[in-house]
C-alpha cells in the first residue's frame, strides 16, 4: 500500500545560463515578451547543467522526501536519458517500477534557457512521453491512498480510467492537468472534475479553460466551484495562491527570496500541497508548507534540487495566510 502514486510526465532536462541575449516587447507574444539572439551567429553558454524534470517525477520527489511511501508512473525510451531517470527515482526512494519503457523514440527531453532574471524559455521535445497507453498502465495493481495526476499527454482514455478506479477504490485523486489535458475543454472534463479531491491550475490555464480573463481570479474560482468537488488552487506565479475550499476563500503571498531561476516551482508547489494535506488536513499549513517548497526550489538550479526533505521548512512556516468567505 503507498501513501500516494505519482502519474505524469519524465524528462530528461538541460540547463542553459545564456551569456548574450535581449528581451524585447512584442504584442504577438503570448507572453509579450521575446528572447532574442542574433541569427546565424554562436551563442556563448556561461553554465550547464544536466537534470531530470517531469511533473509527475518532480512531484514523486516532493513526497519521498517528506517520508511518504510513493510510487511515479510514467513513460521512457530505452536509452541513457531514461535510466538516469530511473536511477534518480531509485535514490529518492521512489518505486519505479511501473514506469514503462516505449522503445521507438527518445525519452522526453527539454533544453531550458535560462535569463539572469530567473525566468526561463523552455524548448520540450515530448518524445516517449506521448506514448501513455492506459493498457500499459496496471491499474489492478495499484494499492494507494491517494492518485496525483499530472499530465497524460492528452489521453483522456488514461484519465478517466484512472479517475473511475480511485472512485471505484475510495483512493483520492490530485489533478495537476497540463496543457494537453485543459484542450479538452470544461464540457468534456466536468464529468470527472467532479471527482476530483483537489484540482490544481494556474490562473491562464484555469481561466482559458472557464473561458473568463485570468485577471478575474474570484469569477475562476466561483466558476470551478459548480464543477469540481474539492479543494481548488489556483495559482499566480511570484503573486501568489489562492485555494477555494467550499466557500472558504484562502490566499497567500510569496516571501522574498532569492531566485536563481524558476522551474519546477508549480510542480514544487502543487506536490507541497498535496503533501501536507495528506498529513494535516489543514489548508493553511498545506499553502504554507507549499510556499515554502516553491520558495525553495527557485534558489537552486533543476526543478529537484532545492526541494525540501522532511522537517526543513525553515523560515517559510511564518508565511502568512489570509482566509474569507466567497
């Protein structure tokens, strides 16, 4: 029996510091601005890294390391990028041993340009990860308290196998959709959104799929409260969280601290999250101990590196959160 069973994604990361660069406005952007370099020319790298990446690994990796018994579903090729995945589960204590070998492409792999600014461009080759097969997922064997559902790659065959057996098997499902799963829609995912425990989003992703601006962050909330039966985070990048448990209305700022750049910190978040909801139950220690996850992960280089190990909250326990009615 595992505490929780991690399903998503597995990649094989490589960090870039950019040494030569300019960020440029730009109203086509759908972030409105752009990195540029100069065409046909050599860019000069000042630092290297090589990691390991994935929602549903860098969320296993939250848990194994707060003590929690967890196994990580996933998709690899055979080849060096998905054994140094496998090892790196191995050594966080996280089970592999459901995670599937697809032999004809690539692990997923993504090149991630890092700014000084912390913020990053990622280039993602999706690669074997498109391959979730809901055959080659047992699900019969499956033994857990809980479900935390990253992304599928699209497949909706997966999900609802997976949402239907925890309901079948009193098991508990977190759902942190990706981009492929949101393309579904609210009309074809409601059904299942109901069943879920806690739903996770950032506010593009939640409002894109509510079809309301990002910016009305209550309107989101109120419009995934008719949908979704359980607790529902929506988050705002370095602004912040709120968390919607029934009309209970929670929120939270981001301490100040360093940031050497920013991937992982939602999956850092989420897991966090989860984490200690499984544990408390208490929504306030729950942001909190979150907070302090993403807080951490940001002041390291990989989306692993500075996630916290069981009892190291460190300053980040004193974040402060505010709660209302809505």
């Amino acid at each position: 029996m595992y505490d929780i069973i991690t399903i998503g994604s597995a990649t094989r990361d490589v960090f870039l510091e950019i040494g030569s660069s300019e960020l440029r406005r730009h109203s086509d952007s759908p972030s409105g601005v752009e990195v540029c370099f100069p065409f046909a020319s050599k860019i000069e790298v000042k630092k290297i890294l090589f990691t390991t990446g994935g929602g549903g690994t860098n969320a296993a990796v939250t848990f194994g390391r707060q003590g929690l018994k967890v196994a990580c579903v996933g998709v690899i090729g055979d080849d060096f990028a998905g054994r140094e995945i496998l090892e790196e589960l191995k050594r966080e204590g996280v089970d592999a041993k459901y995670m599937h070998k697809h032999n004809e492409g690539h692990t997923a792999y993504s090149i991630i340009l890092v700014h000084s600014s912390g913020e990053r461009t990622i280039l993602s080759y999706k690669g074997e990860g498109q391959h979730f097969n809901v055959k080659h997922v047992p699900l019969s064997d499956f033994k857990s308290e809980w479900f935390y559902v990253d992304s599928l790659g699209g497949h909706y065959d997966l999900l609802e196998a997976l949402v239907n057996y925890a309901v079948e098997k009193g098991i508990k499902i977190a759902f942190n959709p990706g981009g492929k799963e949101l393309a579904h829609g609210l009309d074809k995912l409601e059904p299942l959104l109901g069943k879920i425990d806690v739903f996770a989003a950032n506010k593009e992703e939640a409002g894109e799929l509510v079809g309301i601006n990002p910016k009305d962050q209550d309107d989101i909330l109120r419009k995934l409260r008719g949908v979704c039966k359980g607790v529902i985070i929506l988050t705002d990048a370095h602004n912040g969280v709120k968390v919607l448990d029934g009309s209970t209305l929670y929120s939270a700022g981001v301490p100040d601290s360093p940031v050497v750049e920013r991937t992982g910190a939602g999956d850092a978040f989420n897991s966090g999250f989860v984490c200690e909801y499984i544990r408390s139950g208490d929504i306030k220690k729950a942001i909190q101990f979150a907070t302090a996850n993403a807080s951490s992960v940001v002041t390291k280089w990989g989306a692993k590196a500075g996630i916290l190990y069981k009892g190291d909250w460190g300053p980040w326990e004193l974040v402060s959160v505010n709660q209302e009615a809505i």
